[in-house]
C-alpha cells in the first residue's frame, strides 16, 4: 500500500502512475475546505442555472478581492481565505527566500489559482544530474490523463507542451 499526501497536480500525477503500475493506493488530504455557507451559495446558483444569476447573488465571490495597479495581493477563493489559512500545526516550514505560500487547502492553491505546471527548461536545470530529456517521457505521461490548455505557438520552443492534443482554455462563466 501506497500512501500519498495532497491532492494538488503532483498529489494526483504520483497517485496515477503508482496505479497504473497496478499499485493499491489511498491518497489523503487532510486540508481546510471552504467554508459550509460559502458552499451553499455555490450550490444554489449551480441548481439556479446562469440564466437566472443576479448580481446580489454573485456578491459574495468577490468579498474580500482587492485588486490595484499592482495586481492581486491575495486572491481569495468564492471570498474566503481559507486556501491561506494557517491549520494551526506546527509544520515547521522554512520559508525563508520563498517566494510562493504554502496552502493548507485540499487540492492546494490549484483551488485558487488552478494548476500550472510548467516544464523546466534545459537551461534552469544544467547544474542537475537530471536533464530535461530525462523528465520529458514523465511529462508525457503525466499528459496522457491531464487535460493541457495551451496552443502550438513561439513559446513551445521554450517550454515544449508535451502533448499531441493541447486544447484551448476555456474560460469560465
């Protein structure tokens, strides 16, 4: 038996391959949730349907958003904060020259941001033992069953995709 921690992008691709490899796996992830009321909203304009939404009713998905010139300093999900919010664990992270929060969420920040996962490119990883061609036949097998938004165009020569399917972003209502 396998145990795997976090339902993020790297939580779910291990999970696939340990099961593909015919692997018993359980994956855990103990994280916060948004919270039952804000839940609730989300339910009723689902069941309402498009059609039917009134600004009073979207209201409360952009509590707290304070975007400047600047950008967004935090991006709260349907209003909440719960993806940034301190579990109350000592963890004892190092965060020290970290750029990026850690999220106690269920699924990560993906539940905020959604998922980015970039490959590395040749030249960021030239001091490792691994190369970039090590890592591309994972790339493509982590794409096999995650869907990639993204277009053939000037970038791939930078970050290659991967993929023989890359399909269009779409956007949300």
């Amino acid at each position: 038996m396998f145990y795997v921690i976090g339902s993020g992008p790297s939580g779910i691709s291990c999970t696939m391959a340990l099961l593909q490899k015919g692997a018993q796996v359980t994956l855990l992830d103990p994280g916060l949730e948004l919270e039952g009321n804000r839940l609730d909203q989300l339910v009723r304009l689902r069941e309402a349907g498009q059609e039917k939404w009134q600004p009073a009713d979207l209201a409360f998905l952009k509590e707290e958003v304070s975007a400047g010139v600047d950008g967004i300093p935090l991006k709260y999900a349907c209003g909440s904060d719960f993806s940034y919010r301190d579990p109350g664990i000592d963890w004892r992270l190092e965060t020290e020259g970290v750029e990026t929060r850690p999220s106690f969420a269920k699924g990560g920040l993906n539940t905020v941001w959604g998922a980015s996962i970039l490959p590395y490119r040749s030249e960021d990883i030239l001091d490792w033992p691994i190369k970039e061609h090590h890592l591309s036949p994972h790339y493509r097998a982590v794409l096999k069953y995650m869907p990639l938004a993204g277009s053939n165009d000037l970038l791939e020569q930078v970050f290659p995709l991967y993929s023989e399917r890359p399909q269009a972003l779409k956007l949300s209502s």
